[in-house]
C-alpha cells in the first residue's frame, strides 16, 4: 500500500509520510492471510536456506503483538503448520523489540544446552490493531513476518566466534502510555487499537537505543567502526539516521528497508537482516549490530558474528 493510496484514506500526503517517516509504502495482509501463515512462510524460508527441515529444530520462539488468538501461542500454531510435533514452541510479547528479546532466549537456550537448533521467528499483522481514521498511526505500520535458525556452535570466547556475542535488554513500564493498544481480554474485553504519543517516543528513542548499544559493545570489548552492519528496527529514517550519527557509525553500514516496509513491529529486524543477505551486503563473518525499541517501553540490542 502506497503513501499515495492513503491520501484517499485520512487527510495525509505522500509528501508529509516520506518527511517526517521516510516511509513510501507498506504491505497489508490478505483476508486470507494471518500472523501465522506469515511467520509460517517466513520460517520455511529461513529453513531452506540453512539446509535444513522441521525435524532438526528443537524450539521455536515467535516474538508478536497480533497473535492469531488470545491463546494457544501462535508458535505453536506455526509448529503444527510446519508438521513439527516434538520438541516446544511458545510466544514472546515485547512489542517492537520482541525479534531482539527472542533472539537473546533463544541464545540462552542454546548456550544453556536445553536446545541445539532454534527457530526464531518475528511475524506481525499490525493493520488488525490500527484505528484507520487516525492519520498519526495508520500511516506508520505494515505487516509481514521474517525467521532466522540458531544453532548451537563451539567457540574459543572472542569476538571472531560466530553467532551472538553479546545482548543487552532493557524495559521501563512508566512509558506504557506513550505507546500502547487500548484493549484487551482482561481490561476491555477487546483487541483496541494502537495509540501512539509521536513525539514522546521520538525523544526518548535515540537516547534509549544508544544506551544499550554502547553496553553491548562493553560486553563484546568492541568500537563502533569495527561494525560491518547496523541493522535497527524500521520504524522511522530520522530515528535511525539520528541513532547511528550518535554512535559514530557511518551511514553505508547502515541497513534501512523503512521505505518499502514501514514499521512491521517484531518482523522488522529479520525482515531487514532478509533483504541485506539476499542483496549480497551481509556475508558469512560480518560484525552485525541490531536494535530495537517499542511499546513498553521496552528495548535492547545484539551484536552478532554472521
């Protein structure tokens, strides 16, 4: 759905979103369409391209905010999907920074021996929760879903070791307001609609999405300019044009899919890593750093040997 497709919607412009978003379309699910047949496509992609089947995963975590249903765990849906009845699946709910959340679980299932393939999947139907009359939300978000497989590996403890060096998560509910839904089973009884204060979250974004990077990169012992890549959530240019000039990291390094994607929540992250493999820009040992901050707040980065 392009910009210029809303103007027949709410009173925006094309003009106004690139500004102010650099958004310039997003795509909308199907009727026919949900989170997790989505998040289904997205992992068998994932799959394919490891190698491998359903049998040789032992979880899977599903970070989303529109699950199919209040309960059961849209993972688990998305696991009788892919005809995998061993091993567990469940749901993870952090908003925009739950691919960043599962990431880092996944990471301490490995790390902690109980799993030793997991498939991680981001996967959203944000134009469920939209109010289609409010011209500040409605604008900003898309649907879509990406997955990638972790696998358990030996590591000598530096930062040449492949998959995740480092994770830093951070939550603070006194922001809950800024961004949040207003409904649901046990306040109203409802699915809501997504309310948002702009230029509340705008503020606070930069300073929040710097502080945990700047942790990670104590933790793995790194600078900023050995990053290869910097692949933050896709929810605004300026945020993160602003995010990487304070970090010092230099804009080619940057990945940004905001513009063909919108804001699709949890699936923005994979989706970008997708698009930055398959265009040959992320190749097998690149530094990758990843963010992400949403409704919470929550927020958190990981930095990643590809």
């Amino acid at each position: 759905m392009t910009n210029s497709e809303f103007e027949h919607v709410v009173d925006t412009t094309d003009e106004w979103i690139v500004q102010r978003t650099g958004i310039r379309q997003r795509y909308i699910a199907g009727e026919d369409e949900t989170t997790a047949s989505l998040g289904e496509a997205a992992a068998r992609k994932a799959l394919a391209s490891a190698g491998l089947d359903p049998s040789d995963i032992d979880l899977i975590v599903l970070a989303t905010s529109t699950p199919n249903n209040t309960f059961p765990a849209t993972a688990v849906e998305i696991q009788n999907r892919l005809g995998m009845h061993h091993g567990a699946a469940f749901d993870m709910q952090a908003v925009c920074s739950g691919f960043i959340y599962a990431l880092t679980t996944a990471d301490l299932y490995i790390r902690g021996g109980v799993a030793q393939r997991v498939l991680v999947i981001g996967a959203e139907t944000f134009s469920r929760l939209l109010d289609w009359e409010d011209r500040t939300t409605c604008v900003l978000f898309g649907d879509g879903a990406g997955a990638v497989v972790l696998e358990a590996a030996e590591g000598v403890g530096l930062t040449s070791d492949t998959g995740i060096l480092a994770a830093k998560l951070r939550s603070d509910g006194c922001h809950k307001t800024k961004l949040y839904v207003d409904g649901g089973p046990s306040t109203t009884k409802t699915v809501g609609h997504l309310r948002m204060q702009g230029r509340e979250v705008f503020k606070h974004a930069v300073g929040m999405i710097t502080d945990v990077i700047e942790d990670s990169f104590a933790i793995a012992g790194i600078k900023p300019d050995d990053i290869d890549w910097f692949v933050p959530h896709q929810a605004n240019r300026r945020i993160i044009e602003a995010s990487a000039k304070k970090l010092g990291i230099a804009e080619e390094k940057v990945v940004i899919t905001v513009d063909r994607h919108g804001n699709t929540s949890a699936a923005s992250v994979p989706l970008a890593l997708s698009v930055a493999v398959e265009d040959g820009r992320i190749k097998k040992g690149d530094l990758i750093l990843l963010e992400a901050m949403g409704g919470g707040f929550t927020w958190g980065a990981i930095l990643l040997r590809w």
